[in-house]
C-alpha cells in the first residue's frame, strides 16, 4: 500500500510540472510573436460539454478494489451536474490481528459505489467558463458492501472455523468545495478539496463457528480484548450470532471527500 501511495504521488507531482512546463512554453511563444507586432490566432474551441473521469485516489489511499468512473454535464449559467458508479471496498482485516489468534482468512467481496452532485461554477472567481475553475455545491453518496469471511483456524490453541457474513451500508449528503483544471481543451484534473457532510450507516453481521464450546470462548475473549487495546473508544461486544447496528455520524469537521480525477473531455 505504501508503494502504491509512493507512486501516485510520483505521477501526480510528474504530471503538474510537465503541464506547466508547456503551458509556459506556449505562453512565452505567444508573447514572442506579439512582440514583433504580428498577430496571433486565437483557435476555434469545440464546445465540450460532457467529460469522463476517473477516481485516483481511492485505489492508493482507501482500497485497490475502490474503483469509480464519474461523468460530468455542462449546464448553462456555468452550472453542472454529476452521477458516479463503480466498485467499493474497504481495507481488509489487519494481519496482526489474524496472526495473533492463529487465523487463515479467506474474503469474499461484494461492493458498489453511487454518487452525485450539483455544481455552481463561480462566475466571479473564474476566468474561463465551466467546467473550468473553482466551484461549490451539495453532493450525496452512497456505499455498500457485502463481505463473507472465513477464518480458519488449526494451531495448538484454535482448530476449526468462524464464518462471517458482514453487510454494511453508509448514506452522506454534505457540501463540497474543488477546482477543475483543464489542459488542452480534453484534459480534465478535477479536485474536490474539501467536502464536509452528514452520514448514516447499516451494520449486519452473521457470525458462526466450528469451534468446541471451550475454545470459542476463549476465542471470542481473546479477539475482543485485542480489539479493545488497539481500538481508541472501543466499547463492542463481538460474540456469535447476528449484530446488527444503526447510527449517524458528523464529518464536518473532517473534511471528507477529498478525491482527484483525472478525465477525458468530448
């Protein structure tokens, strides 16, 4: 993971200085040419009002199976709107934690990702017209999903198996603040900078296991005592049967959302 971020971050910082490279080389072109009093043509821009992108942030910092392709609308008054989709996962159980118990885990994943929102391209703040410079807006998004586990277990201490069936669901409606760069009229680099919101969640979870009476006692004991000493606020019982929990939670202060897109303008 920590790799996979180094390299991001390389083809991000690559990419910008590239860019204005040759945006500067353009520029100083142009002036040249002012210079010896002969004009300089300005081409005619197609007008593009749809683009395509993608999330590059999600894969490096979240999960390698969080994977969103996004399509952006131009509105008139420099407004648009936008509808996301793609794969949604989280990060898998920490290794210590099966290694410290004597666990073999097998996932089984099942996810999905929707998102929208509405964008006020400001008139005021921007030189060019959308999508093109800063804008504001509200956006929703919504995230499920669907993960079977099996943890096996044949040590000295555990021998058998605890099957998982987790069933998470996460609504968030908030308000958003990017900026949109556009290189060569087809390149789009979208920002969402910040992106304050609200949310809710769903937690189902089946547990069952293999295990003699003794041993999934002690299991179970052991696995909430490590998860409580690793845990800040950990106040949950894990023990076998159906969990289920409900619940909201406030990002306003965290500024979620945070995400970069890099896509195809037509």
């Amino acid at each position: 993971m920590k790799k996979l971020n180094y390299i991001t971050g390389i083809f991000i910082v690559s990419f910008f200085v590239v860019t204005f490279k040759v945006i500067g080389q353009e520029t100083q072109t142009s002036d040249s040419v002012r210079s010896l009093g002969m004009p300089v043509a300005k081409p005619e821009l197609k007008v593009r009002k749809n683009t395509i992108l993608v999330n590059v942030t999600n894969p490096s910092l979240i999960s390698t199976r969080f994977f969103t392709v996004t399509y952006e609308r131009i509105l008139p008054n420099n407004q648009s709107f936008s509808v996301g989709v793609g794969s949604f996962s989280l990060p898998r159980f920490l290794s210590d934690v099966a290694d410290s118990l004597g666990i073999n885990t097998d996932y089984s994943d099942k996810g999905f990702h929707f998102s929208c929102d509405y964008r006020f391209y400001l008139k005021k703040e921007n030189k060019y017209s959308a999508p093109r410079g800063i804008y504001i807006g509200p956006y929703y998004a919504y995230n499920h999903l669907t993960r079977g586990v099996n943890w096996q277990m044949d040590g000295q201490t555990f021998n058998g198996d605890v099957l998982t069936d987790l069933k998470l669901n996460i609504h968030t409606i908030g308000f958003e603040l990017g900026y949109q760069f556009v290189f060569w009229d087809k390149l789009a680099v979208d920002m969402i900078l910040i992106g304050p919101g609200f949310g809710s969640y769903g937690l189902n979870t089946v547990l069952n296991t293999t295990l003699s009476p003794d041993q999934e006692s002690e299991f179970f004991e052991r696995l909430n005592n490590y998860l409580e000493n690793h845990i800040p606020g950990y106040e949950w019982v894990i023990k076998p049967g159906e969990f289920k929990k409900n619940g909201s939670y406030n990002t306003w202060d965290l500024g979620y959302r945070y995400s970069i897109r890099i896509g195809y303008r037509f």
